[in-house]
C-alpha cells in the first residue's frame, strides 16, 4: 500500500514538471527531490503546491519539490522508474531529443545559473555535497549514541553498552574516509584516491611521526583535514592525468597522487587543519561560555536569512568538527530556535487571517513539519511572501537562542550529537554534561520561548491594517507574491 502510495506521488509530479523528457538528472537529500530539468517554463508550480504530499519548492540550481524525511527516499525510486519508463515508450513512438528542450529553455536556464552561481554560493554548495551524504549516518549513529548515554547513565544492560558504544563510533571513527572519498568525486578526482589519502589522517601509526617538533595525534585535524587533503589530492591526480604517458598512467598516476598528497598531509595540512579545528572549538566554547545569551540571540536571529542566501552550510563542517571534538555541536540547538520562531509566526498568521483559507490550509499542511524542524514550507509559502512575518519570526528565533545561549553561559552546556534533525526531532539527539534531564528542559523550553515570541511579534507587528485588510479573502496572495528562492538551502538545519 505504501508503495502504491509513494508511485502514485510520483505519478502525480511528473507531468507537472514537464514529462520524462523534460528531465536532465535526478537526486535527492534529506528532504527534496531535486531535478535538472531542460525547459523551466513547463513546470505549473502552482500544481505541484497544491499536490498534498508537496510541502513545498525551491528553485535553484536544480528545481527542488520538498516531500518531507523519509517520503523523499521512497518517492525518488518511483519518480526514477517512471521517467524511464516514460522515456521508453516515447522512443519506441516518436523520438524527441533532449536538446530540443534544452532549446527551448536555454535563455531562462542560463538566466537561473547567473542568479545562482556566484563563487561563494558555488563553493559553499560544494562543501555542503560533501557533507549532506553523510547526514543519514550522522543521525543513526547519533540516535544510538544517546541510547547508550541513556543506558550508560542509568546503569541499566550493562552487556549491551560497549556494543552500542562501538556501533555509535564507529563511523564517527572514520568519518575522515567518508569525507575524503566525497571531496574527490565532488572536485573531479577519483572518489577513492581521496579516500586513501583522508585515511591517513586517521591511521594509528600517524603517532609515531614528529611534525613541527610534535608528534601528531590520530584524526588531528579531522573533518578539515580531510577536506584539504582529497581537494589537494584532485589538484594532483589532475596534473598527472595531463602529464603522464597513457601507457605508465594507471601505475603512476595513483601512485604520485597518494604519495605527494600524502606527504604534504602528514607534514602540514594535519597540523594546520588540526590548529583551525582547536579554535573552532574554543571560540565555541568561549563564546557560549563568555556570552551565551547574547550569542543565541545573534545565532537564533540570524539563522532564517542565512538559510536564504545559502551561506548556513558553512556551518555543516563546524557541526561535524565540533562533534568530532566533544561528542555534540553546542550551536546546532541555538540555531533550531529558529525554526520555533517560524513555527510561532505561522501560527499567528493563522489565527490574524480567519477568512484567508489558501493560506490556513497551507499552513495547516506545513505545520507538522516544522514542528519536526523542516522550515522550508512555511517560509516559502507564509511567512517571506508575506514579509514582516519572515521578520518576526527572526524575532522568535533570536529570543529562543538568546534562552538556549543563557542556560549555556549559567552552567547547562549541551549540543546535539548529530547534524540533520531540529525542531522536536531534535530531542533524542540531545547530549551534555549535566544530563538528559535538564538538556530536555532547557530544549523545550528554549522551543517554547520561540513559539511564545515569535507568535507574539508576529500577532503585534507582522501587519498593518492595509495587508489585514487585503489578505482577510479567499484569494492566494502568499502564492502569488511568492519570490524565488536564490540560493541551496538544508531544510535539515532550519
């Protein structure tokens, strides 16, 4: 039945979006199917907000159609077999090429590119590919790594406790590879020469080496280190591939690549990377200790428009650094504050426009998943539309960080243990030294905070008597006003 379901989803998108033939590639991450596709003037946008398991879309680079954690995995199958299948018959009838398409669409693809690919957003987008795949992984092992804290603290199967605490490690053990592996297949090398040459950072035997007059420590430099070691090992493999004769390449060029990338990653980048890494964490550290409520405040703020220019993934790697380092990232509860925020501004929308059921429904739809942390539908489709709203709910998120950051600074440190998950979603993630007790309390009520203000700003200040007016209709002037989103955005981290 759930397979009907998830086909039927599938079935309903595609023609929506052009057909099979309209279709460049297919992905998907944790929330969105993103598709290239040929020719943006046949998608009906419109329609594919209004199918009820479409939360939402998001134009970039890719158009993206956000189904939600666990929908997506499924629904991408479905929609791959489908435009195969499409394709298919529509060769045995009547070819037609993709680069008729393309044709078409040319001018408004090209004009989507130039909005979306400046150097920053380019080189952000990238750093996040190599760390999105890792997500799933990262909450798994996060979940099992909280249920052996559980277990550990209470005292309870006690035979069971190394076997999680080596299921939960294990990957956060080799991370490295993962990263590694990821960067060369991102940058153009070969996915395990990147691999090979990351995992020497976490090798054992990296102790019994002197670098700087220090001996280096195993997984020094980390996440980072791993990064500039496969990026450097592409460069190489690059060189190599122009340089070296066919005949010798498939000896040489591998060789050379995890040699010289090996070499200058033992005596340099881990010591660097290493150092870089070490002030992450004590800036962290210092900051929320130093100034923690004024800290979330800015965090919490500030998050939702960083979403919006895309520049939130330069966090994902301080995430993962920060919970190599101490088990927990200690910024990743702040910032789901302001996901509470837009939760407390789309409920005040609700209640400030009775007679408006376009935009009640879409936020009763949206609703559940931003209580689960996944913010895109209801900024896409309420709050940015609509404007003051998307101010507001910065309000609320500031003033649930601002809670989260005083509690940090008053002696209740605590994080997450993965990336991925906010909202209430968060809650089995949650890990600290003061225990589970009171990181739940402080969480929940650092959620209740940004629902409270955010509500409250929104309800006071999200509207002037003109736009109660004119929204107070049937009319869909959310939809209509809707702008487009210019830049890759993680629903995972709103």
């Amino acid at each position: 039945m759930s397979t009907d379901k998830n086909r039927a989803t599938a079935a309903a998108i595609l023609p929506l979006v052009g057909g099979p033939d309209n279709i460049g590639s297919i992905a998907h991450c944790m929330t969105r199917l993103r598709i290239a596709l040929h020719d943006r003037s046949l998608v009906d946008d419109e329609a594919l907000r209004a199918l009820p398991a479409v939360l939402g879309v998001v134009e970039d680079d890719t158009y993206q159609i956000v189904l939600g954690p666990g929908a997506v995995a499924r629904v991408t199958p479905e929609f791959e077999a489908l435009v195969e299948e499409g394709r298919s018959s529509r060769t045995a009838a009547a070819p037609v090429t993709a680069g008729e398409l393309a044709d078409r669409g040319a001018a408004l693809k090209q004009a989507q590119k130039a909005r979306n690919s400046t150097p920053v957003k380019l080189f952000l987008r990238r750093i996040a590919n190599v760390f999105v795949p890792l997500i799933p992984a990262l909450i798994g092992c996060g979940i099992i790594a909280g249920l052996n804290g559980v277990l550990l603290n209470t005292g309870r199967l006690p035979a069971v406790v190394p076997a999680l605490a080596a299921i939960a490690s294990g990957f956060m053990s080799l991370i490295a590879v993962f990263v590694g592996y990821n960067t060369a297949k991102e940058f153009g090398g070969t996915p395990i020469l990147g691999g090979a040459v990351a995992a020497i950072i976490v090798f054992p035997g990296v102790a019994k080496i002197d670098a700087f007059g220090q001996h280096l420590s195993p997984g020094q430099g980390g996440v980072l280190g791993a990064l500039a070691a496969a990026f450097l090992a592409v460069q190489v493999e690059k060189v190599c591939r122009r340089w070296v004769p066919e005949s010798v390449d498939a000896l040489v060029t591998p060789t050379l690549t995890v040699l010289t990338s090996g070499l200058v990653t033992i005596f340099g980048l881990m010591f660097l990377a290493g150092e870089i890494a070490t002030a992450i964490g004590s800036f962290a550290t210092w900051m929320l200790a130093g100034g923690g409520a004024f800290a979330g405040l800015v965090l919490g703020g500030l998050f939702l428009p960083l979403v919006m220019l895309g520049l939130h993934q330069a966090l994902i790697p301080i995430h993962t650094t920060l919970i190599e380092q101490t088990g927990h990232t200690a910024l990743l509860p702040i910032l789901a504050m302001a996901g509470a925020g837009q939760v407390g501004a789309a409920l005040a929308v609700y209640c400030r426009l009775p007679r408006n059921r376009s935009l009640r429904t879409t936020i009763k739809s949206a609703l559940p998943a931003g209580f689960l942390g996944v913010g895109e539908p209801l900024i896409y489709g309420v709050s940015l539309p609509l404007g003051r709203p998307f101010v507001t709910a910065c309000v609320g998120g500031a003033a649930g960080g601002a809670f989260v950051g005083l509690f940090n600074q008053l002696g209740t440190p605590f994080g997450a243990t993965a990336i991925g998950p906010s909202g209430w979603a968060l809650f089995p993630l949650l890990d600290g030294p003061s225990g589970l007790g009171p990181n739940l309390a402080v969480y929940a009520g650092g959620l209740a905070v940004g629902y409270l203000v955010g509500f409250a700003a929104t309800w006071f200040f999200g509207f002037t008597h003109r736009m109660l007016t004119d929204l107070n209709t049937d009319p869909q002037p959310a939809a209509d006003a809707a702008p487009t989103a210019d830049a890759d955005k993680e629903p995972a981290m709103t």
